[in-house]
C-alpha cells in the first residue's frame, strides 16, 4: 500500500515535471525533419527608412557627382569614405544626385539595385552599387531579460534572434503565445506564434520585418509572476513528498 502511494506521488512529480519542461524548450519536433527549406525572405522598403547607397565604377571622377558626402555612422565600413544615407520620404521616394528623385517604398533592396544601375548604365560604364536599409528596427517588449528597442546593421533577422539580443525570455515567459504586431502599407496586423513548435521555421513571422513589435506575455497572473511563484506548486509538491517518505521511513 505504502509503495503504491509512493508510486502515485513520483507519477504526479513527473508529469508535472514533464509539462513544464514541454513549455520551455524551443522547436519542439525539429528533429522529426531533417531539413526544413529556407524561406526566401527580402523585406520591403518602408516610409521612413534610411537608406545607405555607394555608387563606383571604373572612373572613380565619374562616379563621384552620384554619392553625397557626409555622416551614415554604422553605414561606413573601417576608416573608408563616408557616404550619405537617403531618407524614404513621405511620397515613399528617395532623391539622389543626377539621377532626382527615385520611388523606393515597396521596393526590395535587390530591385531598388536593378533599377539603379539600369538607370546608372546611362551615365556609367558598369556602374557598381551598394544599398542596404541602416536603421531597420525591431521592439521587444513583456517577458524577457532586456527589453528594448534594436536598431540592426542587417534587415534579415529572425524572431529567435530578435529575442537572443533582448537576452532571451525569462522563466515565466509564456513561450507558447507570443504576439508579434506589424505593420504594412499603413496597416496594422498582429500574430500569435508558439517558440516551441518548430512549424515555427516555415511562419512568416520567423523573419521581422522593419519596426516589428514583439510582447511576450507571462504564463502567470502578476502576483506569480515571480520565478519562486511559478515554481511554487512544484516546491510544495516535492517537499510533501519528502515529508511524505520521511514519515514512513521512520514508522
């Protein structure tokens, strides 16, 4: 009677213990797959996004009149030539000497370089461009060691790694409902996504798009929001066991 009353105690403990760890570990299930096609991802160009262009070519006199000279901070690459960066403007355009004003917004990186260097090919022989987006933002805020605002030097970040900068989710973080707000084309859309799964590879959130706004929400009411009052059921639990064996043991 008595080891089937311990058998019943260790079964509860288990499973207890089980559940909590099914909540916290990541892509759950990714090893079911042995591969898992990569999302070709390219976000677009956004109202209010700054954007570091540098055009060369063989005739460096000639490509100079193309670059504004001037601070781009991150842009600048070691103790090389500074260039300016351009503002998406209201009308969704950017403008660059010579060339005037450029509708941008909606564009990807890659086709806003294609038509830049078709227009380019007018006045360059085999111009060279680089354009990257240097103030692509993303927000984390709720359950996590560090919230905070990211400024990135790349535009292809992925939500695990959004979390990795803000220090990862605390114990208490709800890792299975993590709202994700976003907005495009003046819209605003929110998502619900579960860390946990790995179809979680294959989401459209796993890639962030620009000003993305992460809130990760605690398993718990604010009065349990600790790391001691979410562990208390288990404390409990493990100390009336051991009381439970004590007794026993000494009868």
């Amino acid at each position: 009677m008595k080891l089937k009353f311990l058998l019943s105690i260790g079964v509860v403990l288990l499973m207890t213990s089980c559940a909590s760890k099914k909540k916290m570990i990541y892509l759950q299930g990714i090893e079911q797959t042995s591969t898992t096609e990569v999302v070709k991802y390219e976000p677009k160009i956004q109202l209010d996004d700054l954007i570091y262009i540098n055009i060369s070519s063989e005739s460096i006199e000639a490509a100079a009149p193309f670059n504004l000279r001037g601070e781009v901070g991150q842009a600048a690459v070691g103790n090389a030539v500074q260039f300016s960066s351009y503002l998406v403007d209201n009308q969704g355009e950017i403008s660059l000497p010579i060339l005037g004003k450029i509708k941008a917004a909606g564009l990807t990186k890659t086709e806003l370089h294609d038509f830049l260097k078709i227009k380019l090919n007018e006045y360059l022989k085999d111009p060279i461009l680089v354009v990257r987006v240097i103030n692509f933002k993303v927000t984390v805020m709720g359950e996590v060691k560090s919230p905070g605002n990211f400024t990135l030097n790349s535009d292809r970040i992925t939500i695990m790694e959004a979390l990795a900068q803000a220090g990862d989710l605390t114990p208490v973080a709800n890792r299975q409902n993590v709202l994700v707000v976003r907005e495009e084309s003046g819209i605003k859309s929110h998502y619900r996504v579960d860390l946990t799964d790995s179809e979680l590879l294959k989401s459209p959130i796993y890639y962030l798009k620009q000003n993305d706004l992460i809130i990760v929400e605690p398993r718990f009411t604010k009065p349990e929001s600790s790391v001691v009052g979410a562990n208390l059921p288990l404390t409990i639990s493990v100390i009336s066991f051991l009381i439970t064996i004590t007794v026993l043991a000494t009868r």
